[in-house]
C-alpha cells in the first residue's frame, strides 16, 4: 500500500478547520512539543483506541504526525484500512520545526521535538 504524505509546505498555515492533527508519539515526546490543537494516541494504543475515536475522525483530512514520519506512516496504513482520509507529514515534526512552523509544550520549557 502506498502511503499518502503531505509535505509541511503543502499543509496551510495556519491550519483549516475540519484538519485533525493526530500525533502518535509517545507522552514525553508529545510533552516536549506538538502542533497547537493536535490530538495525542500513541502509536502503541491507536488500534486498540481506535473505537473510542472514531468521532474525531469524522474531520475532512487527518494529518497524522510523529518525530520523523516513520510511526506516523504505519498509523496511516492503518487509518485508510479503516477508510480514513488520512495524510503522513513527511519528515515529521523535525521537518515542521526545520521550516519554522510552531510548536506548543506542556510546562515552561521552550517547545521541541525530542
């Protein structure tokens, strides 16, 4: 199956309503920075959560996310099993952060990608 990607050029800034920015990392990385408004499942618990999420994929597209674009492309084969809409940010957050693009943190701490 071939993965669809979006690179962080080609995602608008700011980010258009109906675009679900779905973050696989893990809790620290996702603590250190993430996108504004993204939503956080770790790979791991995807399938199993998968269920319980099914109202946020109802979103026009989802870009799904990770460090470099590797766990994200796994969650994305799954998601268009599924028959979600869904899109891998190549090169992944270091690619977003690389171009400039924001990132939040939970805490004090300057936002990174860890």
């Amino acid at each position: 199956m071939e993965i669809p990607t979006a690179a962080v050029a080609g995602v608008p800034d700011p980010l258009p309503e109906g675009l679900l920015v779905l973050d696989v990392r893990e809790d620290a990385e996702w603590a250190a920075g993430h996108v504004a408004g993204s939503v956080h499942v770790p790979l791991m618990d995807l399938g199993q959560r998968y269920a319980e999420l099914t109202e946020l994929f109802a979103a026009d597209q989802t870009l799904v996310v990770c460090r470099s674009g590797n766990r994200s492309a796994y969650a994305v084969g799954f998601l268009v099993q599924q028959g979600i809409d869904a899109v891998n940010l190549e090169g992944g957050l270091l690619a977003w952060e690389a171009t400039g693009r924001a990132l939040v943190a939970d805490g004090d701490a300057p936002a990174m990608v860890v």
